[in-house]
C-alpha cells in the first residue's frame, strides 16, 4: 500500500504514470558500453531503463550476469548497499529515476564473455569484456596492476581499456594510476573495531617509493613500525606513537633515515604493537 502510494506520486510528479503493462525497451534505455571496476567501488556502471516513449523505468530491476567471468572476484557490499550479489549475478532496483548504478567492488578482469544485461527479464544488451584497475584480483591497486596494465599497451585488449577507445593507451594507464592504492575496504575492517585481527597491508606492493602501511588494530597501544634492508640494517625509522583500536595508515616516503630515497630493491618491515608483531616485505622499483 505504502510502496503504491509512493509510485502513483512519483509517477505524477513524472508527469506520465505509467499504466500497469508498461515495460522498459532496450531500444529507449541505455547501458554503459564499459563495464570498468576499482576494488574501491569509486567507478561505477549505469543502465538507464526507459519506456519506449523515453519516459524512465522506475519499476524495475536490472541484473548482469557476470557467470562467464570466473576471474573477477566480486567482493561483498555491505547489506543496504547499491547492488546485491547472488553467485555470479548482480542485481539493482531501477528506482527512482529508471537509473541502475553499479559500483561494482571487483577485482580481475574478464574478456570474450557474454555478459548479459537484463531489466525485469528483457535483454538490454550484451557486453565482452571487465576492465578492472586490480588486474590480478587481490583488490588491491599496487604497482604491479599498473605494470600490467603499461605491458598492454598499444593493444586492443578491452580489460585494461579504462576510456572505452578500443585501444590501450598512455591515457588508459594515466586513468589507472589514479586509483592506485585504492582497495576493498573488507581488506581492513574499516569502521568496525570489536573483533578486529592484528594485521599490515603495505598499499602499493611494489611501490614506487611511498608506501602506506594500512594497520588494522584490535586494541589500542604503542605502534612501531621500520624498514630494514635484507642484510638486516635499519633503513628507516617510520612511526613510533601510541594509537587507537581500529584502522590507520602509517605513511613512509620512501626515504632514509638521511633522506634519501631509498634504491630500488627489496625491503623487509617490522611492526610492533604492544605485544603484537608483524614482519613481511616490500619491493621498490621505480
Ligand atoms: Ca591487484
Ligand atoms: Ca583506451
Ligand atoms: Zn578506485
């Protein structure tokens, strides 16, 4: 009843409610002609469903079936969120404005696949390919995406083809290394400290010299975090202070302890909080 009265107002606002029977036509709507994806959720695919007399399709659902594309990993949004995901599906309403947006949280790319675009069961359209700035699907965006990305260049390969030219370019690549470090936020617990594991992510991996170290802390104490090269020397001394329980970036520049940026090569961190310890590697190539 409640949903009824919206839709009728929505409608007359609209100035054209549409007649029970009425139906979104692929030839009025509109579907995005890429589907290009960040782990982060900040690049988002639209359809926009209309009636055949142009007006839109408040009504409806749309749904992509991403079921040939076993190499993109759809990460979970949280419930509430602008699109749900059942296995290989992902499905959003119409409403309000006929507009179906999906920021789809993915990593991996998929190409030569029929990925089917469905609004209420009629077929908008068909695409091939996902073009994702998280290459390898670890959702994260590190150097080594941006990598792969430059290594297609000059081809027309559509998985890193972020401007939908048909073609890898230079552009494509300036496009990606915006979004390099963006990850999925399910990766570090973001907003929620009961429960949380001890953990490090150093964000890019390899890196070009920067690198945030995103901690995760399950309770509040010291924090000490330095770099080390492999013959065990300190390079660097990067954060030594107390912190709270949650999630934080601890920055290092890339930089000695003389200020210096460090050569290119491997490069051992070690993070302490209060009793916990985490150790693992990180590469600079520039
Ligand atoms: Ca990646
Ligand atoms: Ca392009
Ligand atoms: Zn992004």
């Amino acid at each position: 009843m409640g949903r009824l009265t919206i839709i009728t107002f929505a409608g007359m606002l609209a100035g054209a409610a549409p007649a029970r029977g009425d139906f979104p036509a692929p030839e009025a709507s509109q579907v995005d002609p890429c589907i290009v994806t960040c782990p982060s959720g900040d690049s988002v695919f639209a359809v926009i469903a209309r009636q055949p007399n142009g007006n839109p399709w408040p009504y409806g659902e749309t749904e992509v079936h991403l079921c040939g594309c076993p190499d993109v990993v759809l990460a979970p949004v949280e419930s509430g969120g602008p699109y749900r995901i059942d296995a290989c599906r992902v499905s959003a309403p119409t409403w309000p404005h006929g507009v179906s947006a999906f920021p789809l949280e993915s990593g991996g790319v998929c190409s030569g696949a029929s990925i089917a675009i469905y609004c209420d069961g009629l077929l908008m359209g068909i695409r091939s390919a996902v073009a994702s700035f998280d290459q390898d699907g670890d959702l994260v965006v590190s150097e080594g995406d941006l990598a792969i990305v430059g290594g297609k260049q000059g081809t027309g390969d559509p998985t890193a083809d972020f401007d939908c030219d048909d073609m890898v370019t230079a552009a494509d690549l300036d496009i990606a290394a915006g979004h390099a470090g963006h990850y999925h936020a399910s990766l570090v617990g973001v907003g929620d400290t009961r429960g949380l594991d001890f953990a490090v992510r150093p964000v890019p991996n390899p890196s070009r010299g920067p690198v945030d170290f995103v901690l995760r802390a399950p309770a509040g104490g010291r924090a000490v975090l330095a770099i080390f090269d492999p013959a065990g020397r300190r390079v660097a001394s990067v954060f030594d202070h107390e912190v709270e329980a949650g999630t934080r970036g601890l920055h290092w520049s890339g930089r000695d302890a003389a200020g210096q940026q460090v050569r290119n090569g491997l490069y051992f961190y070690r993070l302490t909080l209060g009793a916990l310890s985490a150790r693992g590697a990180v590469v600079v190539a520039r």
